[in-house]
C-alpha cells in the first residue's frame, strides 16, 4: 500500500452527524432504522435530505430538510463541540511512519477541515483535503483520480458501512472505525458486509493491523474471507 485515506467525520473528529439525524427523525415521528442509515450516511447531501423528508411525518422539502438538519447541527455542537479523537494525530503519524501518503476526505467543505484539522495539515499530502459530497464515497475518484494509484494501494478508514460496501466492490482495503452511538447500526452493517478489521479505538489502528491489512492487499485477499476481526 501507498497510500491511507482517512475519513474526517467519525474517524478524526468525533461523530457529530449520528445523533443528530437520530433526533431529526425520530422527533418528527420517524422510525430510526438501519435503512435510515444506509441511504443518509455517505450520500451526497441533496440525496440524504431528500430521503429524509419522506421518511419523516411532518411534511418537508429536500431542501427544508437540509437546511432544518443543519440548523440543528449547530445547535448540537454547541453543546458537543466537534474535536479531534483521541490518537487521530497519532495514527497519522503511525502511517506516515510505515511510509504511506495521508490523505483526509469528507463531505463537508475544505473550511470544515481547515478549522479543525488545519493545525495538522502538513501531516496530509496532495491537496490534503478531498471534499467528496459531489461523488460519494469516492475511493475511485482519491486513489486515481487524485493520486493515481490502483486501488490495492490505498487504504481507507471510515466509520461508515456504505464506504466498506463500495471498497468491497472495488477490492480496495479497508479498515472500519463504527461509531459508538448508541442508535447506531454501522458495526453490525459493516459485519454484514465482510469487514474483517473493525477498531473501536484508533489506538487499535496499530502496525500490526496495518501490516496485517498491507499482506492482504499484496496478496489479493483482503475481501476474500468474511471473519471479521474485531479488537
């Protein structure tokens, strides 16, 4: 591998999209459900706000539902301000050590990792920041497309199972952070999907692991078997 693409949102800043999705259906008489998940996480922003105001019973645009979504975002920020994880630096470190490119990606735009992320943006290459709402998830588009590579040769790290489904398809590695919310249905859709390294810490994200995940892709098994190997 030469790469490693690490999602923002769920793997270096802590997960603040779940709970809000979480209050902004069931408070307008929604079921939170696994499918819920499954078409918002990782889509492209008009097509999550468009699923979401018909899963909804209070009757709402796509575009009222994107904006009431993220007027609420701020709200639970305000109160669960966005920081960066506990050993996010240090695993970029840690892959830039074993001799890999860093590159961070995310749906929100560059503004958003400037604040947050900016401190740190010598530890990314290429462009550093790939917004990715226009074609998501975009592995295809980070590897190649930006830094013309096969996709054996990049790893990607995400929280979400909708990335592991695309990587799978796509033979690329991956390597899977769920989030810990307590509504949440990512670790038990990227075991469904064959994930076999979930890491509930990115302390987990260790040479081992990486190692483990490099041989992997160096041999052409790392979709080839389904036991997951959670730590």
């Amino acid at each position: 591998m030469r790469l490693a693409a690490l999602n923002i949102d769920g793997v270096l800043l802590n997960d603040t999209f779940s709970p809000v999705i979480h209050r902004f259906v069931v408070s307008r008489g929604g079921a939170y459900t696994a499918e819920v998940e499954r078409r918002v996480f990782s889509q492209p922003q008009q097509v999550a706000s468009e699923y979401l105001a018909r899963v909804v019973s209070v009757p709402m645009t796509g575009q009222e539902a994107l904006e009431a979504y993220f007027a609420e975002r701020v709200a639970h920020m305000s109160e669960h301000p966005v920081r960066v994880l506990d050993g996010a630096i240090e695993l970029v470190r840690r892959l830039r050590d074993l001799g890999l490119k860093t590159i961070c990606y995310g749906g929100l735009g560059r503004e958003h990792f400037d604040r947050f992320l900016g401190e740190w943006a010598h530890l990314f290459d290429g462009p550093g920041y790939v917004c990715t709402n226009d074609f998501r998830p975009g592995i295809t588009e980070i590897t190649s497309d930006v830094f013309g590579l096969a996709g054996a040769q990049a790893v990607f790290i995400d929280d979400v199972a909708r990335v592991a489904e695309k990587a799978k398809e796509l033979d690329v590695p991956f390597i899977g952070h769920p989030s810990d919310f307590e509504h949440g249905f990512q670790r038990g859709l990227m075991q469904e999907v064959g994930v076999r390294h979930l890491a509930d810490s990115l302390h987990h994200i260790d040479e081992a692991m990486l190692r483990a995940v490099d041989a992997e892709a160096a041999d052409g098994t790392v979709w080839k078997h389904t036991a997951v190997a959670p730590v």
